[in-house]
C-alpha cells in the first residue's frame, strides 16, 4: 500500500477523499463567529423570526437577498469576498474560509450542483438554540429555514430528501447521536452523480488534540444539544463519519456557521476571504498521515478476518 509521501498532493487528497467536497465555513479556527439580532438589515428571507447567524445571514444577502438571485454569476471568489464585504461593513471580524476536498478554480462560478448535474439533491440541515441553557442562542433555526428556503426554490432540493435536526420540540433532537447518524445515513443513501448539501448553524468549540494529528494541538468541534453529558463531536468524527466515506462522484457543498470551524472538517486545499491570492492554497500541514494509518490497520483487520 502506497504511504502518503510516496504520493503528490493532489493524488494523496484524492485517494483520502474520493467526493468532491466544499466547506464554507463563517470563521478562522481562531476566531468566533456571531449572531445577528436582526436579519431585516441583511434583506433576506425571514420565514420565522428577526435573528439568525452572521456567517449564514452573509451568504443568503449575496446569493439570496429578497428571495432574488444575483443577475450574474458569481465566482467563489465574489462570494467569499462578498460575505467578507457584508460583515465588514456591519462591523463584523469574522472572515469566512473555503476549504476543499480538491483544488476548485475560484474564477469560476460558485455551484452548489455540477452543470448537467441529475443525481438525487439531499440534505442535512441542524440548527441548535439551546433553550434554557447558559449557552441559549436566538437564530440557529431561523438560519435552517432561510437556507432550506433557498436550496429548494434555487436548486431544486426536494423537502422529502431533506434531513432537519433542531431543539425546537417539533424536528429530531440535534444530539451528538442523531448528528452522527444523519451523517452515516446521508452517505450510505448517496451515490456517483447525486449532490448533497449540510448545514449546521450553533455553537462551535475547541478541545486539546487526542491523537496528535493537529498542527496547532485543537480539534475543532461541533456542539450538540446534549454536549454536557455526550460530548462535543470532532473534527476527526465528521472526517470519519461524513467526509472520508462519501461515494466518488458526489458533489458535498456543507455551509458552517459556528465558532472556531475554519478547518472543521479536516479538508486539504484553503481559501480565505482576507486572502492576497485568488487560488486555493495546499494546506501544507495538512496530515494525510492519519488517513493512510487508517487504511493500513483496515487492511490489516481485512487480511486478518477475511
């Protein structure tokens, strides 16, 4: 079995990950992200309530403000920068990154689905307030609604192939478990030409790295409902659960909204929105190493077993 350094970067970030991912995500690893405690000034589309995520409130005010699309294509450089724009000038830090499975050329335009593209559109959409806790959060699942909204009337997702996960009393329970699941699910039910887009829009955090595969000595973190007694969930268990296993041939678009989340999917091309370049960038600490080790102990487990 080939080692990742035997391979270039191109072929080691294929071989890791046969799907064509994208993440957006709201911040920098470092940074933390924000709400909006009235949405009415970005003009979006507000089907249940004044406040909801900045990250999320940027994106929809460049590709879905008053329900309308831009009358030109935009690149994923517009968008990005565009983002940045919005939350600049509403006194925002936050600067949004673009990380992905392969090297996207950023002069083209921005696309949830290929061109041609006939594959089955699913999604798994999760928003967490929090009620009642020191934590609570005002927006999370007016966020869900506005970017459920927009991927229906703009890209042709039907509501049947579209997971919710929300502490509202009404939709599955956004735990660590079911978060997972809809992960697991959302892969096992996807195949060669179907597209996909995730959405999670709560808390973001960090814990000290547990297997030393993080340059900076983080994981990054998701934040389910039930935290306090299951845990956060990993970097490394989204990169296990959704990423590493997605089919070749499908197109994952995942919209991050959520603290300190710039790398939380563990992916090996970069982009961010203050950047002086117009190209995606190697991440050159990225370690494919525990990707390789992975499938060295599979194999052996397989060859063992089998």
């Amino acid at each position: 079995m080939q080692t990742a350094s035997s391979m270039g970067f191109a072929e080691n970030a294929r071989q890791m990950c046969p799907a064509d991912v994208r993440m957006i995500s709201g911040c920098k690893d470092c940074q933390t992200s924000a709400d909006v405690s009235n949405v009415a000034s970005f003009c979006l589309p507000d089907p249940a309530g004044r406040s909801g995520g900045a990250c999320t409130a940027a994106l929809l005010k460049i590709l879905y403000a008053e329900k309308h699309c831009p009358t030109n294509d935009l690149t994923f450089v517009e968008v990005l920068t565009g983002m940045r724009d919005v939350l600049d000038d509403k006194e925002f830090t936050q600067i949004p990154q673009l990380t992905s499975s392969r090297k996207i050329d950023l002069d083209t335009p921005f696309c949830i689905a290929p061109e041609g593209s006939t594959g089955t559109r699913r999604a798994v959409m999760i928003g967490i307030n929090y009620p009642g806790s020191n934590s609570e959060l005002s927006g999370c699942h007016n966020d869900v609604l506005n970017i459920k909204e927009y991927i229906m009337d703009v890209h042709g997702f039907d509501e049947d192939n579209i997971t919710v996960l929300m502490d509202d009393g009404e939709h599955k329970e956004p735990t660590r478990s079911n978060i997972l699941a809809s992960y697991k699910q959302l892969v096992e039910d996807s195949e060669d030409g179907d597209v996909v887009f995730c959405h999670y829009s709560g808390h973001g955090g960090k814990l000290r790295d547990d297997n030393n595969d993080e340059e900076d000595g983080y994981d990054e973190t998701l934040i389910p409902c039930d935290y306090a007694s299951n845990g956060q969930i990993r970097d490394d268990a989204i990169f296990d659960t959704l990423v590493q296993p997605m089919p070749g041939g499908v197109t994952m678009t995942c919209l991050m909204d959520c603290c300190h989340s710039g790398t939380v999917m563990d992916l090996p091309y970069k982009y961010s929105a203050q950047s002086d370049t117009t190209e995606m960038q190697e991440d050159e600490d990225f370690n494919f190493e525990k990707f390789f080790t992975f499938m060295k102990k599979a194999f052996g487990f397989f060859q063992r077993n089998f």
